[in-house]
C-alpha cells in the first residue's frame, strides 16, 4: 500500500489508459476526483501514479471493455507514458499536442492537490528531461510530411515575404490545401500569433469569379471565428501577371487540366515574369494521376524558380524514410531510457550517450589508439 509520504518513481509506477467518454460512470466519476496525475489527449484519457493510489479504482469486470481499458506497471508504464507525451503513441508522430496536455494536466493536478504534488516533482521533472531528449536529440532530424507543409518548406517561404494562393474550391467550401497554406504560412510568418491582425502578406485569387466570392465569404467566416488572424487581400484573376510579379511565393491549389484556359494564363504570367528570385509551388496535378503534371506545366518548369507536384510527392516519400528510422530509433531509446531509470539510474541519457559511443568505439579500438 502507498504511503503518503512515498516519492512517484518508475518502481512503482502504474498507468491507466481508456476512452472516459465510454467509461461506466463509475469510472468517470473516480477519474474526476482522482489524486493522481493524468493527461486528457483528444481520444485517449490517461492516468499514471503510484500503484498504491489506484486501490480504490472501480476496474471493469470482464463483459465491460468497450472502451478499450488498460493498465500498465513499473517499466512498461514508464515506457508507455514517455512515447505519450513525446508524440509517438499518436498518429502524427512527433506531434507536440501531448507534450503540452501532459503539462496542463501536471499543472493542475499541482494547484488542485499542492501536498500530493510534492511526491511527484521528482518524478515529473525526470519525465521532462527524457522527452526532451527523445524529442530533441534522439527524433532531432524528424520532418512534418504533411502535403502543404512540404510544398511550403519546397518553395523557400521565410518570415516576411508576401503570398500569394490561387486558391480551391469544392462543393462551395474552401479547399484543404488552401485553407492549410493560410495558416501555416501565418505560422511561418508569425509563430507567436501576436502580430498576425493587419498583415496583408497573402493575396488570393480563382480563375472563376463565382469561385473567388465563395473564398471571400469561406475566409470571412474563418476571420470570424478567429481561424484566420491575417486581412487577406483578393484580386480579380485578370490582374495575376502584376500581382505574380510582386509576389515572393506562388501556390497554385487546383488541379491540373482542369481549366486549359487558367492553366495557360498563369504558365504565361509566370515565365514573362521579370523577377528572377521568386518561386511557384504547384500543388496539385492531374486528379486520378498519382499527382503528375501536364505537358503544360512540365514545359513551364524547367527552370529552379518551379516546384511541381512530383517534387512534392518525392519530397514526402524520401521525409517517410527517415522518419521510419526515426520512430524506430525513439521506441528502441524509450525502452532503454524506461530501463536505466527503474534501476535508479538518474541521467539516463548520459549513460545511453555512453554506450553508443563504447559501440561506436570498441574497449579495443580504444586501446588501439591509445
């Protein structure tokens, strides 16, 4: 049984992972006073602490498990819990949203129980070194392959420079890879979010005039609910060529083929251009092609100022790899970290940068060169 006087560590570590929104009321209703720490992600709600502190948990019987229970101890729970809040128990891996629930959920699990706390600082602070450096050294090489942010991190797009999106429509909603390429490239132009009201650093337009009301309207009601936080600026598509011109980078977001007669007006804005040093993104190619361009836009993008759908593509395939590797890479430490800490080992990371460099340079090696 738990004293109240006994410090959280890996030994006696226990952590309960469910869906609350499908758990028995009774469950419900000990996780809301429970005196233990907790996370509560956008699916999974997660329980950890010392063993003895869940005593009193109604767990389900058998016929009850429809909202996927489970419980894990010591070193597996430990393991569990720092692939948690590192990201890579989520479907993007390497996300940063847990990281940051994990936090709340400390922080007030702080303020609602100040004495019980007291026993976990240890614990908490540990976890925290850990993920950062599974986040920071051993996943520092993890890249996003999210289609938009590729064609962004493609293009060059810095901090500063002027957008512009000839954007998308379906069913009279505004597309995903424009509507994302807002507010990433609010991102890369402001991370904090401070500054962004009054910027009008992107401009969009649409071949079609009926097109371009449906983004006035979709981005306004975007504004409104704070989604978008920038004064977009929209220009009639006759006026592409001046505003191609003043333009750092271009994305295109609609599908190739489709529009002969938009297709050849922007090929023809972008290579009378004057500017040298400015770059267009095309997003999208042929619908049901696998992404490939026209003959089209393939003549028009010789040159370095163009990336096409397939570099795109290409870019994401060869990011998968790596990140492969790396996901790999986390697992393998997580468990070796989770390991050393339920042996008492309190730098783990020292001691694993230890035994990659004995592997690195055998005792052997080392006499050698000695």
């Amino acid at each position: 049984m738990v004293t109240s006087s006994e410090e959280a560590s890996v030994e006696n570590l226990a952590l309960m992972r469910f869906y609350l929104k499908n758990a028995p009321s009774e469950i419900k209703d000990w996780s809301r006073g429970a005196n233990v720490p907790y996370i509560d992600p956008c699916l999974y709600f997660l329980l950890y602490g010392r063993q003895g502190d869940f005593k009193s948990f109604p767990h389900p019987d058998n016929e009850v498990n429809a909202f996927a229970f489970s419980v894990k101890e010591g070193l597996d729970a430990y393991r569990y819990l720092l692939q948690t809040v590192s990201g890579y128990r989520s479907r993007n891996k390497g996300e940063t949203h847990s990281r940051r629930q994990f936090y709340d959920g400390w922080r007030k699990f702080q303020e609602d129980n100040p004495d019980t706390a007291r026993h976990y600082q240890g614990f908490v602070a540990g976890v925290k070194d850990d993920v950062s450096y599974l986040q920071d050294v051993v996943a520092i090489d993890l890249q996003k392959t999210k289609h938009e942010i590729v064609a962004r991190d493609l293009s060059g797009q810095v901090k500063g420079e002027k957008i512009l999106i000839v954007g998308s429509v379906k069913k009279d909603k505004i597309g995903d890879y424009t509507k994302s390429m807002i507010s990433i490239s609010e991102n890369k132009q402001d991370p904090s979010g401070k500054k962004r009201k009054g910027k009008n650093f992107i401009c969009i337009t649409h071949p079609d005039p009926k097109a371009l009301d449906v983004l006035k309207g979709q981005i306004e009601e975007l504004e409104q609910k704070k989604r978008i936080g920038s004064n977009i600026e929209f220009f009639e598509f006759g006026a592409l060529g001046a505003h191609m011109e003043q333009s750092d980078r271009v994305y295109v977001d609609l599908p190739m083929g489709d529009d002969p007669q938009a297709d050849a007006k922007m090929v023809d804005a972008w290579v009378s251009k004057k500017r040298k040093d400015n770059v267009l993104t095309h997003m999208r190619g042929v619908p049901k092609k696998l992404m490939e361009s026209t003959d089209l836009w393939l003549g028009a993008c010789i040159r370095d100022d163009c990336v096409l759908p397939e570099d795109i593509v290409d870019e994401i395939g060869r990011r998968s790899k790596i990140n492969k590797r790396i996901v790999r890479a986390v697992f393998g430490t997580s468990q070796r970290i989770s390991e050393l800490r339920f042996g008492g080992i309190q730098n783990p990371s020292d001691t694993i940068e230890q035994e990659q460099r004995e592997a690195e340079y055998p005792l052997e090696t080392q006499l050698h060169f000695d």
